[in-house]
C-alpha cells in the first residue's frame, strides 16, 4: 500500500469543485503551484501504484480508479503529482491524470491520509 498525508491545501482548491479535480503535489511544488494544488507527504512510496479497478482512499472518501493516464504513475512517484478527475468523460484521459468514481468531489483536511490499494 502506498500512503500519503495532506500537509497543505491551496487556497484556490475549493474553486476547483465546480470542475470536480484535485491535483495532488509532493512537497517540492512551487509557490504558484501550492495556490492550486493538495500538498502531500509519502510515508510509503508509491511503486506503480495507480491502476484501474483498485480502491484508495482520500481521506475520508473511498474511491475506484477507473482510468489511468500514460504518465500518472511516473508523475506521482517522482513528484507526487496526479491530477484526480472525479467525474466521467468522453474524453481521452491527460497524460498525468486518473479517472475515479463515484463522482464525489472530497471535503479534505491537513493531516488527512491518502491511501492507494496494492
């Protein structure tokens, strides 16, 4: 299992609800990015942690990846950044991104724990 936990969020993160996304970034983020972003931790390094049909929790929410872009798990083992799109598209899925459902956009704290399955 490959866990994080929530050390800051961004002050513009709630606006992102309407669009229903959240992108998580490692501590290494820039000032411009941290605005945007939900900083997070590893206490257990991710190894090709993200695939389809697995559960992880986010906080208090449990989720099912159900797409996995080209570069999400290179992108998140090495700078801990994902974009998490917690709603359907027909679109294809960006590069650096995961699909979840339900499509629930997560009410998150500092100190909340991110939590992949293996």
């Amino acid at each position: 299992m490959s866990r994080s936990i929530i050390t800051e969020i961004g002050s513009i993160v709630p606006e992102f609800e309407e669009e229903k996304v959240i992108i998580l970034f490692g501590p290494m983020a820039t000032p411009d990015l941290r605005e945007i972003c939900v900083i997070h931790e590893f206490h257990k390094k991710p190894n090709q942690t993200l695939v389809e049909g697995k559960e992880f929790m986010l906080g208090e929410h449990k989720y099912i990846i159900k797409q996995v872009g080209s570069e999400a798990n290179k992108n998140f083992e090495e700078l801990g950044h994902i974009s998490i799109y917690f709603k359907q598209s027909d679109n294809d899925i960006l590069p650096g991104a995961i699909q979840v459902e339900p499509d629930v956009f997560p009410k998150l704290n500092i100190g909340d724990n991110i939590c992949f399955e293996l």
